[in-house]
C-alpha cells in the first residue's frame, strides 16, 4: 500500500508531468515488487492491454502518439517503434509462436525462464499480437 497526500494522478492526466507519470509508474512497480507480467520498451507513447485466453495471450497494443495526444480527437497518424515485448507465460504455455493480427504476420520468439521475448518493429494505429 501507498499513500501520496497530493494530487499526483490528476495533475498527470491534465498536465502530462512526465516525473509525476514516472513517479507513478514506479509506484505501480514498487507496490507489485516488481512482478509484472509484461513489459514494452520503446518510442513513443503505447496503451498496453494484455488478456488471457485459453491457451494463448493476447496483446493489444494501441498507438497514442499523436501532436494532440492529451487534446482529442486524433489528427495524424505517427508510426512509432521498434518496440522490445516481454510477456510472462502462463505453465501450460510454450509461448513460441505469434500472430500478429493487423500486420498478418507470423513470428516467432524466444523463450526464457517461462518469458516469451520479441520486437515488434512499428506500430501504425494498433497491433494485436497472439501468443500460443
């Protein structure tokens, strides 16, 4: 548990304080001791939601890199990556194979110690990415 007697979040919403949105980033991390099942490093600003599914993983990556990014609605599409994934897998996963949905793509990654590791080279709008 944590506890910030400040505004910390709102004023990151509304202002986009990068060292208030890093703050709570490592707060997220701290409070999870540093078990989270998945980690995105690369350019650009990327929603990450990561469902699970009988037998496979999937990633939905959305794209909110944009000049108006915190003033909506979208203007311009900008492509951002490469982009370095880490998934945890699940025990009854191998976690070799991807399909990427919106490149219509095959891959495959590599496995370590119950992680699946690759790139994704560009994201336009979104990607979806399958983990089997």
């Amino acid at each position: 548990m944590a506890f910030l007697p400040a505004d910390i979040d709102r004023r990151f919403a509304r202002d986009n304080l990068p060292d208030h949105g890093n703050l709570l980033a490592n707060l997220v991390r701290w409070t999870a001791f540093g078990d989270l099942p998945l980690s995105v490093e690369g350019p650009g600003l990327i929603d990450c939601h990561l469902y699970r599914q009988p037998g496979r993983l999937i990633l939905h990556l959305m794209n909110l890199t944009n000049p108006g990014a915190w003033r909506q609605p979208v203007d311009e599409l900008i492509p951002v990556g490469p982009f370095q994934v880490r998934v945890k897998l699940q025990a009854d996963m191998h976690g070799k194979n991807l399909k990427f949905l919106v490149a219509n793509q095959k891959h495959s990654s590599s496995v370590k110690n119950g992680w699946s590791h690759f790139q994704i080279n560009s994201i336009l709008d979104h990607e979806v990415v399958v983990i089997t």
